[in-house]
C-alpha cells in the first residue's frame, strides 16, 4: 500500500484504548485543532487484533483497516476506503498481511474502475473500465515511485554522497577500533532512509527509519540531500500519489590501522 495514513500505535499493553492520532494530508502528525487534519482510532479486539477507522476533516469514515497484528500493521480482513460522500472507493482483501481475494476501486459516481484477483500477494486476472463502464487497457493498481536510472543509479549517487564529518569520523574510529579487537566482524553497516515523495516526484520529507551505527545517521540525510533528480512519482489506480519509500545508505567500515603508539584509526570510510 503506498501513503495510507495509519494510526500511531505505542507497544504496550492493549487496555486501555490509545488515543486518536491526527494527521495533516501529507501524513504529517498534528493535533486536534488543525481543521483540516485526518483523524484515526484505533480499536483493539485482543492484545494483538485491532481495526482503525480513518476520518476526514469533516468527521465522514475515509477508511477501515482491520489488522491481525496492530503493532506489526498486518492487515487481515477487507480494507475499505469511502469517498467523502460516503459512496464506496476501494475494497481490499488480505490475509495475514498480503492480497489475497478481490481488489475493487470504483469512480466517484459508484461506476466500477477495476476489478483484480490476488492469490497470496499475486495477481492474477484483472480487469479495467472507463467511467462509461467500457473495458479499458489494463494498468497495474500501485507502482512505486521511480528514481531516473534506477536503484542501481541510485544507490551509486547514494554512495558518492557518503561524506563524514570530523565528530562522525572519531566515532568511526571509535566502533572501527572495536571491531578489530572483535576479530573484525560486522565492517558493514546500513542506514535505512524513509522518503516521503511528493506527487510531483520531488523529496518532501526524509528521516532514519533504521540504522546499525546511529553516527552515520546524518551523513545518510545528507547523502540523500545531494541526489540530482527527481523520482517518477508513485502511482495508484492510476493517478499519481504522494508516497513513503525506503531507501538503504550502505558504508563499509574498513579494518583500521594502527599508529606508532598502538592506537587505530580507520583507513578510510565509503560508500558502497
């Protein structure tokens, strides 16, 4: 699913109910009194299994997601998502986090734009129509957003903007020092980049999501900072959405030399 506003959920036990979450329309997080945010409640069925309804500024039902597991977000029964004049937009069903049955969008009139089937995260036969009800060619449902060149072009712009600042570089030094006391295992590191892509293809947004050295986390902002193009903006049911796309900054901690006084420091630190 690309840029579905989901509900905050904090771990913990599941009574009592976690308070509503409001969102901005570009999935920013913000509070009650911001008239024009998205509001979603969550409801737990056990510690585990809950459903969060989506609303929309004018307090209609914009979408019901059921989740077998809240935490993990695993969706697990029919998603649901409503026009705002409270007629039907899409109908999905999961099954332990994946496709699997009838995917059904419709135009705002209530006219039938698609109809897929999923087995297990694939699909199979589909079909699509024009507001007129006429079959149509046939589009795929969702597709990410799409950097110039590739994830190959990416990754290789992503590693040549890997520059490290003298306090990232001490810290470097620090971890590199003790990795070669550890028989120099683990010299890879990742950190994970979630971007949120706007409609027109430009970064709106980008934070850490994950990362195995926190030190290198800036330098990972600003590689991505330095990317020369805009992506091809993501697509769903055919009509171009913002986004959330994740992308690794990967560096390998090269084994440290040591200095006349029995000290390390590493050689030097890359991209790769």
């Amino acid at each position: 699913m690309i840029g579905l506003p989901l509900a905050s959920l904090a771990q913990g036990p599941a009574l009592p109910q976690p308070p509503a979450t409001f969102y901005t329309p570009d999935f920013q997080l913000t509070t009650p009194a911001d008239t024009t945010a998205y509001c979603a409640e969550t409801t737990f069925r056990d510690s585990l299994a809950a459903v969060t309804r989506v609303y929309y500024p004018s307090g209609a039902l914009r979408q019901y997601i059921p989740y077998s597991n809240a935490y993990r977000q695993t969706v697990h029964g029919t998603l649901t998502t409503w026009y705002e004049d409270g007629r039907m937009r899409t109908k999905e069903d999961f099954y332990n986090g994946q496709r699997h049955g009838d995917l059904l969008t419709y135009y705002p009139d209530g006219t039938l734009k698609r109809r897929d089937h999923y087995e297990k995260g694939l699909c199979g036969i589909g079909n699509c129509y024009g507001p007129n009800g006429a079959p149509v060619p046939y589009f795929i449902y969702e597709q990410l957003p799409l950097y110039p060149g590739g994830e190959a072009q990416l990754t290789k712009e992503l590693a040549k903007g890997v520059r490290l600042t003298p306090r990232e570089m001490d810290a470097m030094r620090r971890e590199s020092a003790h990795l070669y006391r550890m028989a120099r295992a683990g010299l890879n590191r990742e950190v994970d980049v979630e971007l949120l892509v706007g409609e027109d293809g430009r970064i709106a947004n980008a934070k850490v999501v994950k990362s195995s050295s926190s030190f290198l986390n800036e330098a990972a902002l600003r590689a991505v900072a330095k990317l020369k193009r805009q992506f091809v903006p993501a697509r769903r049911d055919g009509q171009t959405v913002q986004s959330r796309y994740t992308v690794p900054v990967y560096y390998t901690m090269e084994l440290p030399a040591r200095t006349a006084g029995g000290a390390y420091y590493p050689r030097a630190a890359r991209g790769w």
